[in-house]
C-alpha cells in the first residue's frame, strides 16, 4: 500500500528511540544507568493526583471545548499575566494535549511552502521536523559553546531573508540548557518587528532557571501580538503522561488554532484540565522541592563531567541537560564522532547518552562534538553513571 509522500519529510524524536533501545537491553538482563530521555523522575505532586482523581468522580469524562475549559484558560491567563508581567485574556490561550501540538499548529497557521523558518541548532529536534513536514524550509541558527550556548545576533541578522516568516527560541534551551539574555531578547524583538516576523517562543522550562530571572521575549513592547508562547506541565509538575499544554497568542490566531483542534483531536482531556487548575493555583512546595533538587544535581554532574580527561563541559542557566564537549574523548577512542561514541558509552559503560546530532545535524562551521546527559535521575545514578564514563573513556 502507498504512503504519503510528506512522511518522507517527518523526523523523529531520537530520544524514544534511545529509550526503546535502553528499555531492551535491561529487559535482557543488562545494568544500564540512562542520561538519554527528558522526563522528571519525580511522581506528579500528590495534590494534582488527588484533583484529577476528584475530577473524574465528578463527571469530568466528557468532551470540553476545543479551546480548553473556561475556568483553566482563565487560571492560564492569569498564571502568564503574573510570571510574564502582561495581561493576557484567557481568549489568548489555547489548551492542547501535551505541548508538541502547539508546533504544529504554529506551522500550519502561520507558514505557507517555501517559507523559511529560524531555528536553533542543536534544537528540539521537532522543530525541524515539523517545518519540513509542512514544505517550509528550514534554516539552522548554530548556538555557540564559546557563548554558553547562546547564538550570535550577527548570524541571525544574515540568515534573515525576504522569506523569512518566522524565528524560533527556546530559552531555557533543550540539549544545553543555555538561556538567553535580556538583550539577546531585546535584540531578536527589533528584528522581529522590523522584519515583520513571527516569534516562537518554547518557554517549557521558564520555571527552571538556576541563576536569575527567566525572562520572556512576549513581555517586551510590541511583541505581544506577534509572539506564539509554548508553555506546560509536564516539566515543572513532573506530569509527562498527562499530556497537558497551551499557548498564548493573539485572539485571531487563537482562532485559527482553535479551528485545527476542532479537526485534529477535538479537545483535551477535562480531567486533566482540572488537575492543571490545581497544579497553578495550589501549593508549589513539591514543584519547588523538585527544582531545587535538579539545582543540585546540576551542579554535581558538572563537576564530575569537568574531572574527566577530555572532557568539559558548561554549567546551564536552566532545564535539566548538560552538553558537554567530548572532541578529545572521541579522538582518544578513535570514534569518528559523538553518535559513536553514545554507542560505545551504553555497551562498554553501560550508560544511555544522546549524541550531539540527535538534535539537529551539524552546522557548516562545526567541528566539535558534543552529547546530550539529562540530570533528571537520581543523584546516585548521577555519580555512578558518570564514574562509569570516566573509567570507559580515560585510558
């Protein structure tokens, strides 16, 4: 049987895969510590539980509103009015099941075939996929280890062309877990407004940033109309599985938005919603406990990567990711390269890593290789996947 030819254009998400290979392995008995998937190892704080639970014994097993039930839009609205200091109308966000929709959406509303498309590199490797998938073409912005992961705004300015629709960011980033900064955020709305562009704005991981204040480029003067706002809650309240996201855009965007839900899975679980209510409007204490404790364990993975002998590697400003340099490692071992050399640190160390171009493939002018570690695991498998890594590379 034919299958569409558009499939040919979708990637993947290279983590499941890892996560497959992984899950394969222990299941043939075999002791693996794994750094590869991005998924809080904290169980969804009891009170959200305890909400949506209540929620479903009070009925809420029915379809909702493909925007999203009106009290949680409302919470939303007034949860990004606080944090982001605008006002936002719950008519301004749109509900969706997990936060990856909100992507495709973006894509499908705002760019036409041939359109071009900034994104960061190494980036959610999503980002690409989906701006192929719908026949745009994708322009890689490279982030520079020599600027904590940040890109240069020069290089932004030349990869801006007379098709250019649209730049994404993502600050806190995924796999660095660089930030950008006030002025990167400044410098991206004046092109933004002078180009005439849309921004998508991956705001997933606000809520971890470990050295000051996350900052969001929707709060600047004239933004707000031409910025998409990803956010959800499977990071910051560990509730990967319920699936539970939203953005915040302009009211006729939101429309058009709403009109893709409508006809792709026509609304969000309500239970979910409610549980979501809980999770912004009810105690923070085990989300703050969380956050404090992958603070830690940033901290400890840095210092053990940085005693490894070829390797080095950046302290993030935020998420949970480390992505270290590992060029001499690979040179020592004779690897041709990151991918490699994860293939060789899961059967020779036993640890699960994700090379550097599971996000993206590399850049013109890059000539340095680099692998992706999740910090969130447990401390214990922090030190003893790392010794692992120590003892299989320095020889």
């Amino acid at each position: 049987m034919q299958i569409a030819n558009r499939m040919n254009l979708l990637g993947t998400e290279t983590a499941f895969e890892v996560l497959a290979e992984v899950n394969r392995l222990k299941a043939e008995g075999k002791d693996i510590i794994s750094f590869a998937i991005g998924e809080p190892d904290f169980d969804t704080p009891s009170n959200i539980i305890d909400s949506g639970i209540k929620a479903l014994q009070e009925g809420y097993t029915h379809y909702g509103p493909s925007a999203g039930l009106m009290p949680f839009r409302e919470s939303i609205a007034r949860y990004i009015s606080c944090t982001r200091g605008i006002e936002i109308n719950p008519e301004e966000v749109v509900v969706t099941p997990g936060a990856k929709p909100i992507i495709f959406f973006s894509m499908l509303v705002c760019i036409n075939e041939g359109d071009e498309v900034i994104y960061p590199n190494p980036g959610f490797p999503i980002y690409e996929s989906v701006i192929n998938f719908v026949g745009a073409k994708a322009i890689p912005l490279p982030l520079l280890e020599e600027k904590n992961f940040r890109f240069d705004i020069g290089w932004l300015k030349n990869k801006i062309s007379d098709h250019t629709k649209m730049i994404i960011i993502n600050s806190p980033q995924n796999p660095t877990g660089g930030i950008l900064t006030e002025e990167d955020l400044r410098e991206i709305a004046e092109l933004a407004i002078k180009y005439d562009l849309w921004i998508f704005s991956d705001e997933i991981y606000c809520n971890m940033v470990y050295d000051g204040e996350f900052k969001s480029i929707i709060s600047l003067p004239g933004m707000k109309e031409r910025t998409i706002l990803l956010d959800g809650f499977s990071k910051t309240y560990a509730m990967t599985g319920w699936r539970l996201g939203f953005g915040v855009m302009n009211v006729n965007l939101a429309t058009q938005f709403i009109r893709l839900e409508t006809n792709s899975v026509s609304c969000t679980a309500t239970f979910t919603q409610v549980a979501g209510i809980e999770a912004l409007e009810g105690s923070q204490e085990k989300s703050q406990e969380m956050i404090r404790e992958f603070r830690m364990r940033r901290n400890i993975i840095v210092e053990a990567l940085n005693d490894i002998e070829g390797i080095t590697c950046k302290k993030p400003g935020g998420a949970f990711y480390v992505f270290p340099n590992v060029t001499k490692v690979c040179h020592r071992l004779n690897l041709k390269n990151s991918k490699e050399l994860q293939q060789y640190l899961l059967y020779k160390a036993g640890v699960a890593v994700l090379a550097r171009t599971c996000f993206g493939k590399k850049n013109q002018e890059e000539n340095q290789e680099y692998i992706r570690l999740s910090y969130a695991t447990s401390r214990e498998n922090i030190i003893e996947g790392i010794k692992r890594i120590k003892k299989a590379v320095e020889k």
